[in-house]
C-alpha cells in the first residue's frame, strides 16, 4: 500500500453524509430520497479494488458489509439488498448497499443512473442517520 494518509474522494463527501465508523470502513449515508443507501469506504489509501486491501481487511470488509446490511434492514423495510462495488466513476474502494423495494423509482432495475438524485431534507435526512447510528451500535458483532 501507499505511504499516503486517508483522504474522502470529494465526489463521495459532496453525495453523502456521515452515519458511523467501523473498525475498517467509514459508513455513509448517500443523499438520495428515492433510496435508503450507505456506502462503506475502507480507510485504506490508495485502494480501488477489494483485492487492493490484505485479506484480513477483505474479510473484515465484507464482515462490516454484513452489519450495515443488518442496520439498514432493521431501520426500513425493503424487499431486497442490493451490494455493489463499481468504481467506475469513483476509483476510490467503496461499497454500496442498498435497500430497494418492489416498485422502486428503479426497481427492477440498478440504481445507479436511474433519473436524478432528489436530496433528502434535513429533518428526515437526520432521523434515518439517527435511526442507523443505533442500529449499528447496538450490533454486538461490529468489533
């Protein structure tokens, strides 16, 4: 890996918003009222792809990938968990995790360039933050 520290890609700080931090990943909100989404981003320089990281880290990505699921499915409902690990907008290691629901605004289809991005209000951007904090606190698995 590089000597570089951890910086954000600023495409990801402008598209979301903080919720916690896991022992490898900072989890974040995506600012998109059409879909309840974190995105998990390993604080690991230099990494673009999942095999970029030593495997212990791989493991405990796809450990932490695990709880954000569980979180995001304790706090709304959905029919479906949809994972993802693309970069090919934004090279930085980060993945997605997103609840869908049958009849979604892009449902059956990806959410990623399905129409534009509604921002969610504050009030109800800081609840569902809120909301998915304690859901992953109070997962016992999160060390």
């Amino acid at each position: 890996m590089s000597n570089e520290s951890f910086t954000l890609d600023p495409r990801l700080q402008a598209d979301t918003h903080g919720v916690a931090t896991l022992s490898l990943c900072d989890v974040l909100l995506m600012d998109d009222d059409r879909f309840p989404w974190l995105i998990l981003v390993p604080r690991t320089p230099g990494c673009a792809e999942v095999s970029d990281l030593p495997v212990a880290d791989q493991a405990r990505l796809w450990h932490e990938v695990a709880i954000a699921t569980a979180a995001l499915r304790a706090v709304v409902s959905c029919d479906k968990i949809n994972l993802g690990a693309l970069g090919n907008i934004v090279r930085q290691l980060h993945v997605h995790v997103v609840a869908r629901r049958e009849g979604d605004a892009a449902w059956p289809g990806p959410v990623w360039g399905s129409g534009q991005a509604p921002r969610r209000e504050a009030p109800a951007r800081e609840l569902l933050v809120e909301r998915l904090r304690a859901a992953l606190s109070n997962d016992t698995v999160t060390s």
